[in-house]
C-alpha cells in the first residue's frame, strides 16, 4: 500500500520553497554536482536552498525532511534506525517523463532484478510543491503492478518502499512545471545525509 498524506506542509510553505528553487537554479550552474540541469528538467540538492536566503527556511526545510522519514517509517512499521541519505528538488518541464523504476532495485534485459546503483535507500517520500490540473498537466505518479495513481496536490506526501513491489513512473509533463522533493531514506547510518554540515558548507 502506498501512504499518501494531504495537507503535510501548507501552501505557504510550497510557494516559498519553489521562490527559492527558482532562486538557486538561476544563480548556480551545474559545476558542484549540487545543481543539475538537463532540457526538461532541474534537479537540486536540497542542501542549496538556504542560499535563497529566505529567513527560516533551512530549519523550516530540515523540519520538513525528518517529519517526512518518521511518517512514512511508522507506516511500513520500520522499527530499525532510519536515516536520510538524500533530499533531493526536482523541476520537470514540457516534454519530461520517468520511465518505470524501482529505487533500489534494477531488473535486467532478462527480467532478473538486480541491486541499482542506490542499494541502500528502503524507502521513498515525495511532496509535491504545486497541484497538477492547476499549475501543470500531466507528471502523474502511477504504480503499474497496483494500478494506483496519484493526482499531485501541493502539500501532498506519498511514500512507498523503494524495491520492485513499489515499481513506479512518472507520466509526461505536457504544460506547465511541476515540483516536488523526494526525501530517501536508508537503515545504513553511513549512507546519512550530514544536513548540518553540507547546508554550514553550501
């Protein structure tokens, strides 16, 4: 089953944190690996957006982050330690899609599945910072082995384990952008984002 929670942060709060992805991705190129740029799509670490200088918002975003590890941990009843070892924003344009994944899990040619390249994330949280239907079409999140679809709303989290059984795309964006966070998360302590170092460092 995959949790999804309305209403998590307030609309306020998606606006403000879209000001200041906008901010970053116009005064940051991709040279640091924190910022990256393709046609139809942005993707930022979370880390940077203290740089909009937006009074609050590092806390306001830190805040946000851990209330989203413990939502969805408690769901799935994950008793182990937790750990988040990356926040990540993403701005998908016209024309931007993601194919069927899992986000820990690869399956190959020949249908084996196979450990991807983030092994260690468990599971997934991602909150959506604007409403499809409204501020975009399209970029609807669909889980093909469940038939389930989510229809993003500001302020909704979605959360799923992040293996094969919670397999999932991303439709085409046709107008409009759409902006979201995904927040992973690892039972592996050395896989921890160091939040407090990198956003003293960014």
């Amino acid at each position: 089953m995959v949790l999804t929670c309305p209403g998590f942060i307030s609309q306020n709060c998606s606006d403000k944190l879209i000001e200041a992805f906008q901010y970053v991705s116009k005064n940051h190129g991709s040279s640091d690996g924190h910022v990256r740029k393709w046609q139809y799509r942005t993707a930022i670490s979370a880390v940077l957006l203290r740089e909009a200088g937006i009074r609050g918002l590092d806390a306001r975003l830190g805040r946000i982050r851990q209330k989203a590890a413990a939502v969805v941990t408690r769901f799935y009843g994950i008793s182990a330690p937790a750990h988040i070892d990356y926040t990540l924003m993403s701005e998908m344009k016209v024309g931007d899609c993601v194919p069927c994944h899992a986000d820990n899990e690869k399956r190959t040619r020949n249908g084996v599945w196979r450990p991807n390249h983030t092994p260690y994330h468990h599971c997934t949280a991602v909150l959506y910072l604007n409403t499809c239907g409204l501020d975009y079409e399209g970029g609807l999140l669909r889980f093909p082995s469940t038939q389930q679809q989510i229809i993003p709303k500001s302020g909704l989290l979605v959360g799923f384990l992040s293996n094969r059984e919670y397999e999932h795309e991303i439709t085409r964006v046709q107008s409009g952008r759409r902006y979201s966070i995904s927040i992973w998360v690892s039972l592996d302590s050395r896989r921890a984002e160091d939040w407090k170092a990198a956003s003293n460092s960014a």
